[in-house]
C-alpha cells in the first residue's frame, strides 16, 4: 500500500501522504463515492487527475473517513462532518492531507524550474532574502514560498486574498525547514507558522493557524 508517509503533528493535527503507484482501476476499488463527486470524476478528462482524486479518497479512509464525510463551503474549502478542519493536495505522483481540530492549509508542488519565470506574480519582499545566483536553491526556495502562500490561500480561505499582495513569508532557508509567514487583510493581520520538506523532486508545505 503506497501510503508513504503518517505524521501525527500533535495531539489535534495528522498528516498523511499518498505515492500513487496503481491504476485508476485499482485505487477505486472498494472506495464509495457521493453521486456529485462521482460525476465530477468522470467529467475529469485527465487520469492523473483522476488518480489524485482517488488517492486523496484513500488517505481520507487511512484516517477513518470516507467520501461521505466531506463537504465543500461556498468558497470550496473542504470540511469533515464531524468538525474537524481537512486541508487536500494532489500533485502528479503524490497526493497528501492534513487533519486538525484546528484550521490548517497543505500544499505539495513539483520542483519546476518555469517557477523562476512567474516569481514576480506571486512574491514581492521575499526578493530581499533571495540569491537568483544560485539557480538550483532558487527553484527550490520559490518553489517552497509558493506551497506556503497556497497553504495559507488553502487554510483561510477568504475572498480576494492575494498571494502577492497580502501574504508575506518571513526569511527562511531550504535547512530550516519551516518558517512564518504574515497576512495582512483587510485592517487584520495575523503570524502563521509553516512546516516543509522535500521528497523525490517535490516540496510538501503545511501550515497551521495562527500563532
């Protein structure tokens, strides 16, 4: 079973990280859907799509739900019944969640050097700490601000927050392996902290509720 990775983070907090090595076939089986959800899978015109859905359907049974355990609020943000905070992520060959009482946000990206290219829509103060010199530990930083930006999108959900604009992540180095990273939106601002780690070509990124 390809579940390569169960984290208890703490007492309120689990993550779990799935390598998709079986076929569509193999990770449907056994594995119910909502009728919604079924139909939405076979809209998907991408099976590797497909296989994330999927894969991110078993992690959720490796935790103790299913399908029908969860629902999406009017802004998408996914919820379990039972009250807890879930936060999904599927990136080609991997697929992870992460389950807390409490708010949280995840995010896994490939290490992709077209990132350099888009850097300037989504960082602007971050420039200060980074060594474009450095071509591979560039990638690799912006690669891990970018997962830390869209964790925190994941985690707090709100309308006409900018990646760019509102979201700051603290200096930080790839050795760190974590970090903070500031929102300020709307005449609020609050500290988040951030968790990362790299595995076979991808950045993992999680973050939780304020500190």
């Amino acid at each position: 079973m390809p579940l390569c990775k169960s984290v208890t983070i703490n007492n309120d907090t689990r993550l779990l990280v799935w390598k998709i090595t079986e076929s569509l076939e193999e990770l449907s089986t056994g594995t119910g859907l909502k009728e919604v959800c079924a139909a939405r899978v076979q809209k998907m015109k991408s099976e590797q799509h497909r296989k994330g859905f999927m894969s991110v359907r078993k992690l959720m049974e490796e935790a103790g739900y299913t399908d029908f355990d969860l629902y999406y609020d009017t802004n998408g943000k996914p919820h379990l019944n039972d009250g807890n905070a879930i936060s999904i992520t599927h990136s080609y060959t991997f697929s992870a969640i992460i389950i807390s009482k409490k708010n949280s946000g995840i995010d896994m990206e490939m290490q992709r050097p077209k990132v350099v290219a888009i850097a300037d829509k989504f960082i602007e103060k971050e420039f200060t700490y980074l060594n474009s010199d450095d071509t591979q530990n560039y990638i690799r930083m912006l690669i891990a601000i970018w997962g830390v930006k869209e964790s925190v999108y994941k985690m707090l959900s709100k309308p006409g927050l900018s990646f760019k604009q509102n979201i700051e992540v603290l200096p930080f180095t790839i050795e760190d392996g974590k970090g903070s990273a500031v929102v300020d939106f709307e005449g609020h601002q609050s500290t988040h902290p951030f968790y990362f780690e790299e595995v076979e070509g991808f950045t993992l990124v999680y973050c939780l509720e304020n500190l």
